[in-house]
C-alpha cells in the first residue's frame, strides 16, 4: 500500500486532503505541531487508522524519522497569517526553510514522490508581463519587487527552493499546485485564514470592499488535484494553477447575502485613493493595496485538461463557506 506522508495535516486543506486519501485507500501519516491538533483530525475520521508525527517548518528534528517507509510526501505546511508581519523574513523563513527540511529529508530517505501546495500568489506578479494581462504557470511572481507582499514572496521562494532541490535529484517527481484563495466546505471550526475573509464579509466588518477580482476555487477541487497528482503521469515535473472563474468582492458578498440572509454583506466598492490612505494606519489592508490595478487571474486550461478538471464555480464555493461559518460560529 502506498504511504503518504501529509505535512500540516491539521489546516483547511489538509483535513480535505487527508479524507479524500482516506477514501482511496493510500496508508496516511500525518505531521502535526501539538496534540491539540492531532484531537482535531482524530475527531473528524474516528475510525481511520492515521499515524501521527510532530514536525516544525522552523526545526530539524523529527523530519528524517518521519520519511522512513514513505512514498509519497505532500509538503502542504505554510504560514498564511491575515495580517501581514512587520518583518517580511517572519514569514519567507519558516515557508522556505520548512519547504528545504521537507524536501532535503525525502531525497535523504529515497521519496520519489513530491507533491507540494504552492499558490498562485507564486505565479501572478510576475514584472516581465504587463500588470493587466492574465497569468498561467509559465510566470514567476518577481518576489523581490516592491508591490510583492511578504507572503507572495514566501510562496514564490518557497516553490523555487523546491524546484531547485528537485533539479539535482532526478530520483524525484515534483508536482505543485497553485490555488487561488481557498474557499469552499469547512471540515470543522478550525477553519484558518481563507474563511476568515468569508467570515469578515459576513459580519460587516467590511464596510465597503476593493475593487478586485479574487483568484479563488474550491477547497474540494484542490484536494483531488493533489491525489489524484500521485499517480497521473503527466503531472510529473509540473506546476498547475487551481482557480476557477472569478468574482469581485462585492460579487462575493452578495452570493453570501442570497445564501444567508442575515448576513451583513457589503453593498459598496471603495475607492482605490481611500484603500491607499486606510492602509498607512490599518496593518490588514497593506496586502490588498499592492494588488489594486493589477490582474491577477490565472489560467486554469493545464489543470483541466490533465486532471479532466471542471472546476466548482467561485459562487457555489463561497456559499458552502458561507454555510460552514454560520454552523461553526453560530
């Protein structure tokens, strides 16, 4: 039986991956920080039978024990804070060092199997396109440019460090996938960042919304894109985009509204000249204004045409958001 082992197994994609390898029947080890964690994924597949290990992205011990006997490692630990940090490195450390530890441990334990959980923020600030054209996996986000936020740069680093690991170890096949924000079905209240926003449209705590038309998809189509990427061949040395179509935040908002009746969506756009003056006092916006004037849609066609992919539509994802904050927040 085939084992894999799953980083970060207690985040929002994760849970979806680990159930939807469950139901496939590969043999699952889960990394976790704390047992806290590990009570959590005990708690949402009682019956499975998941071996656990503690890993850090900021510490060596425990990564090379934990690639013994596997064969397939899914590298999907990142940070993803909803503010940004005062110091870029607070972030771009921990996702680089933690992608190096996670790579360098399975090329010592012989895995030839790599499949890891980039985004598209890697892809889509690319500074030899121009800002308006869309974005595929042919583009690098330029991370060391001045409108490139610290958790773009810790993505694109990270991804790159992968790649160049992987270039002087032909024994290992490397797949990346390149989500959009992740909406879609929480598995439990512990659902992280990206529903955070979901959840922030849904109280008022957004008053009005930029201008900007959000790279999304499901959290259900980017857990079969990583399963189904360990044994489809032609995925192999690749990097795939997973979006689906686009919707601006006030689309967003009033899928919610019509799903949710109660919910304290927003009704108006805010000015681009306003965002930029909010920002110099408001640490939550500083990684929205770097976007304001720029494309950043990315090309699914690669991801439907290999994984046969019909991607779950932005406004079917945010209304399941939607529903799961209402349950688990009440």
């Amino acid at each position: 039986m085939t084992k894999v082992l799953v980083t970060g197994a207690s985040g929002f994609i994760a849970k979806h991956i680990l159930r939807e390898l469950l139901a496939k029947d590969y043999e699952v080890r889960a990394s976790i920080r704390s047992d806290r964690r590990k009570a959590e994924i005990e708690a949402l597949f009682p019956e499975a039978d998941i071996e656990f290990v503690t890993l850090d992205l900021s510490k060596d011990d425990g990564w090379q024990e934990a690639m013994t006997g596997v064969d397939v490692l899914m590298h999907t630990a990142s940070p993803f804070p909803m503010a940004l940090p005062k110091d870029p490195q607070d972030l771009i450390r921990p996702a680089v060092d933690g992608t190096l530890r996670a790579l360098k441990a399975a090329k010592s334990a012989g895995v030839g199997r790599v499949i890891i959980t980039s985004s598209c923020v890697a892809i889509y600030k690319d500074a030899a396109k121009p800002k308006m054209d869309p974005s595929d996996e042919r583009n690098w986000t330029t991370a060391d440019a001045p409108y490139v936020t610290a958790y773009e740069a810790s993505k694109t680093l990270a991804e790159k460090a992968a790649w160049d690991v992987v270039a002087d170890a032909p024994d290992i096949a490397l797949t990346t996938i390149n989500p959009g924000l992740v909406f879609g079905p929480a598995m439990d209240k512990h659902y992280g960042t990206s529903l955070n926003v979901i959840e922030q449209l849904m109280t008022g705590e957004m008053p009005m919304v930029p201008a900007i038309n959000m790279v999304t998809v499901d959290v259900r189509d980017v857990a079969r894109m990583h399963v189904d990427a360990i044994a489809l061949e032609e995925t192999k040395g690749e990097r795939f985009v997973a979006a689906s179509d686009a919707l601006s935040f006030l689309e967003l908002g009033q899928a919610i509204k019509e799903a949710v009746p109660d919910a304290k969506t927003p009704t108006r756009v805010a000015p681009d000249w306003l965002l930029r003056a909010m920002a110099l006092v408001m640490q939550d916006l500083a990684a929205i204004v770097p976007n304001l004037g720029r494309n950043l849609l990315c090309s699914n066609s690669k991801a439907e045409k290999t994984f046969g992919m019909t991607f779950i539509p932005t406004r079917d994802a945010a209304v399941a958001s939607a529903q799961s904050v209402r349950e688990f927040t009440g």
